[in-house]
C-alpha cells in the first residue's frame, strides 16, 4: 500500500474492511455489527481498502459490522445536507479526515422534487451531470489525503459504460500524484458521453476498446493481478471500491429525511434504483442497516436482467449472461460486480427487501415521452427505466396509495439528447457543467479487448509524464 497507515487518519475509522472471499464474510455484515469475526487476521483498515480496490484474493471489500444511525435519525433523520450526513455517518468507516474529504467533494445540491405520484431524487447537479460525480468526487478527495501525506503516486484504471469515466476523469485530474486511465467500449456509450470521456485533461488518459463493456470490465481485473503492472499501483475507481460506494450511501440518508420532512412521507418508502452493475443498489442496502426505518426497494434494470431473474429464483448466484446494448446504456451490465457484494453481505434478506423489474426500451421511451406529456418534465433514460417500474409497482400494489416512490435519477436528460428528442420532440438544454465539454480539446488511444494489449500501452509511456 502506498500510505503510512500508522500517521494516516485514515486508518482512524473503527470498521475494518474483509474481503467477500475471504471464508469468514458471510457473517460481516450482520452478525458482525460489533464483533470482528473470525477472518479478522486478514481485515484492513479504511485506507488500505480504499488503495487496493480489489482485494488480493480478487474480492470485494466489505464493512466488517455496520454501525446504527444516532437514535433520533433512525426515528427521523434531519440533516441539514449532504455534508451534514457526511459528517454524521462516515466517521466510523473513513475516521474524521475522510469524512471531512467526502463533505467537501460533495458540493453540489442533490434536490428531491415531486414529478406526479413520485418523488424523485436529481442526483445529476454535479460536474459530469451524473450520479457517479458522488462517488468519484469522494473517492478522488480520499485517495488524495491517503497518497498525498505519504508523498505516493497512484495510477487509477476505470472500466466504464459511459457516466463513470468522465466522473473519474473530471474529478482526478490535476489532483497530485494522482493519474487515471479509463477504457470504454467502442460503440458502447453515447456522443454526448464519449465526447466527456475523450475531453483532454491533464492526467487522464482515454483508450477507445473493441469490445463490450464487459471486456473492459474484465481488462481492469487481469489488470490488478498482473505482476508486470504492479510498478504503476494501480488501484480503481470503479462502483469494485468501497472508498466510491461508502458516499453513496450518504443520499439515501439525505433523501429518505427529505420525504419524511419536506414532503410528508410516513409509510413505507420504496425506493426505486435503476440499476446495472449494482453499486448505486449496494449503497442503498448498507444506508438501510444503518437503521433506517420503513424503506425497501425496487432494482429497476433494463433487458440486462440477471439480477431480477436471480430474485425472482430463476437464475442462480453468479450464473451471469453476457450484456446487451439497450437506451440506457450505463446499465448495460450483464455481469454485475457489485452482485458478489450483496450476495456475501445481505444474501439470505435480498428477496425480502428488493423486488425487481425489468423496463424494455420501447417501455423506456414511453414513460420518457408520458413523463414530459403530463408532467412537463425531461428524464434520461436510466430514471425513466425507474419511473416505468415505479409506477408499474403502483398498480400493482393495491394498497400502494399509502407507499411513497422514491425514484433515483441518475443522470441528466441532456446527456442523452439523442433517445429524448426520439421520445418528446424535445432537445434537452444542456446545464452550463455539460456545454463546457464541447469545447474542449480531445484526446483519445484505441485499444483491442485483451490485457496484452492494455499493458503494453500503459507501460508505452510513462504515465507520470509532466
Ligand atoms: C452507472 C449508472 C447507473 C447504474 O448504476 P450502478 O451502480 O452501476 O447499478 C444508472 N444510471 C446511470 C446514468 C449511470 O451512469
């Protein structure tokens, strides 16, 4: 690792992190609520998980015990932002310093607004008009105090189906120490999104791969465990490291106590996630045992849906299918990493608080179209892939009236101008976030979908090039 975990704050966290392959991890998320369990030889601290990404047996790191919310937050949670449940909840899993840097990467407004029946949740207000700016604002401010005390250097290798790289990117760069390559799939991302990705900025490298984004996924993993690259300390950026998943958590926190509060909400709140490799959903189970009261959730995907078949009993755990390219294209997952998170930490209760749905892209550009029709108001396709399953869930819950939906949107209309225009006749206004990227200069590598290749061009040129 590159820190010294002995000056770091850090390792001031009390929860340890284990792997989901490590035997004893089963256990680490329930029953471990305060005891370190068996495999506690092999735990690490906040910092070291953080910096290794994947864990050298190729798992997951996972809180070892999930700590409670403070009495009255879990009765009612009152927040006054997304800093102030920073502040509140992270302690325990990042120490002070981290939740300090997640507070302040998080300086955007996260509004919940009322679109019809549903509430939803605007996580797109950031830099890349995105959700992933949480996690990759957050994950780029912990990894600077963690490398930036011990002078290091790190090489961040994120595999993305669209929002993720161009969060990552803008979020890294310029930071010291710091450099990141991204790979994307040829093809696999819209203009809007690959004209962010291949965006120069100082830093960053882009590579263009012939493949889905499962090969990229697949690339990052050789990726890690290649002895050759292990010079360039690599470490990832994708929803595999827990320093980007952890923040994510923080919005349910804020959004749960904007129902409650603002909008009046006092049963159930099911909470509707668009979903692709699991990340967002992972975040939303850990934000729930930390004690938050009379929530489920609803895992919206689009025709990649292994996890609905998997929670209704007709697919087994792992037996993935290969993705296909669908609107809404940053769910395009067929192999979702984050499944092995939630199978080691909540496997026995995932079918008693999610339900699944599966939204087609004929069904996609319907609700987008509805949604503007009677609301006035522009989606991607991602939420509207949520709002469909949500408002299915409605008519099927006879007495859902009581239920307030709770949707995720994840990414800003504009960046899909292409399927909105397709859907309402409307062309998305760009935020001023977005317009900037038109004019930037481009810079971007081609690449063939197998680690040979990757090495050869990441130790091409140096990265820490001035
Ligand atoms: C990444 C992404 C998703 C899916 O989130 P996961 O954490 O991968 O499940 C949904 N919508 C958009 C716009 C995204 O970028």
């Amino acid at each position: 690792m590159i820190g010294d975990a002995a000056a770091s704050d850090l390792t001031a966290g009390t929860i340890r992190y284990r792997s989901t392959r490590d035997g004893s991890s089963a256990s680490a998320g329930a029953a471990g609520r305060g005891s370190a369990g068996s495999g506690v030889g092999r735990d690490v601290t906040f910092e070291e998980a953080l910096l290794r990404g994947l864990a050298p047996d190729g798992g997951l790191y996972v809180p070892v015990g999930i700590p409670m919310l403070p009495p009255e937050w879990r009765v009612r949670p009152t927040p006054s932002s997304l800093p102030d449940v920073a502040l509140t909840v992270l302690p325990p899993f990042t120490g002070a310093a981290g939740a300090r840097a997640v507070a302040d990467a998080l300086d955007f407004q996260v509004p919940v607004v009322r679109v019809g029946d549903d509430l939803v949740l605007e996580l797109f207000h950031g830099p890349t008009a995105a959700f992933k700016d949480v996690g990759a604002r957050s994950l780029a401010r912990l990894m600077q105090a963690a490398t930036g005390r011990a002078g290091g250097t790190a090489t961040i290798l994120v595999a993305t189906s669209g929002d993720t790289g161009s969060a990552v990117a803008d979020a890294f760069s310029g930071l010291e120490g710091l450099q990141v390559a991204l790979l994307y799939p040829n093809g696999g991302v819209s203009r809007v999104q690959e004209e962010q990705l291949v965006a120069a900025r100082s830093g960053v490298r882009a590579f263009r791969v012939e493949g889905t984004f499962d090969d990229c996924q697949r690339m990052v993993k050789e990726a890690f465990a290649d002895p050759v690259l292990e010079a360039l300390r690599l470490t990832s950026a994708n929803s595999i490291n827990i320093g980007r998943l952890l923040p994510q958590m923080l919005y349910y926190v804020w959004a749960v106590a904007q129902a409650r509060n603002a909008f009046g909400s006092t049963g159930t709140i099911e909470i509707v996630v668009p979903s692709g490799n699991l990340g967002n959903l992972a975040a939303g189970l850990l934000a729930q045992r930390l004690g938050l009261n009379d929530v489920r959730f609803l895992s919206a995907h689009n025709a990649n849906d292994y996890f609905v078949r998997y929670l209704r009993g007709e697919a087994q755990p792992f037996e993935f299918a290969p993705s296909v390219a669908t609107l809404s294209n940053a769910m395009d997952v067929g192999a979702p990493s984050n499944f092995e998170r939630l199978n080691t930490l909540f496997s026995s209760d995932l079918r008693s608080v999610i339900t699944g749905d599966v939204v087609d892209d004929e069904a996609t550009l319907r609700r987008m179209r509805l949604t503007y029709e009677r609301h006035g108001y522009l989606v991607c396709p991602h939420t509207a892939v949520g709002l469909e399953a949500a408002a299915r869930s409605r008519a099927r819950d006879a007495q859902g009236a009581g239920a307030t939906r709770l949707v995720l949107s994840t990414a800003h209309p504009a960046k899909f101008p292409e399927s909105v225009r397709r859907a309402t006749g409307v062309t998305p206004e760009p935020p001023p976030a977005l317009a900037r990227f038109g004019t930037m200069e481009k810079r971007v590598e081609q690449l063939g979908p197998t680690l040979v290749e990757l090495r050869s061009a990441l130790l091409s040129r140096p990265l820490f090039d001035a």
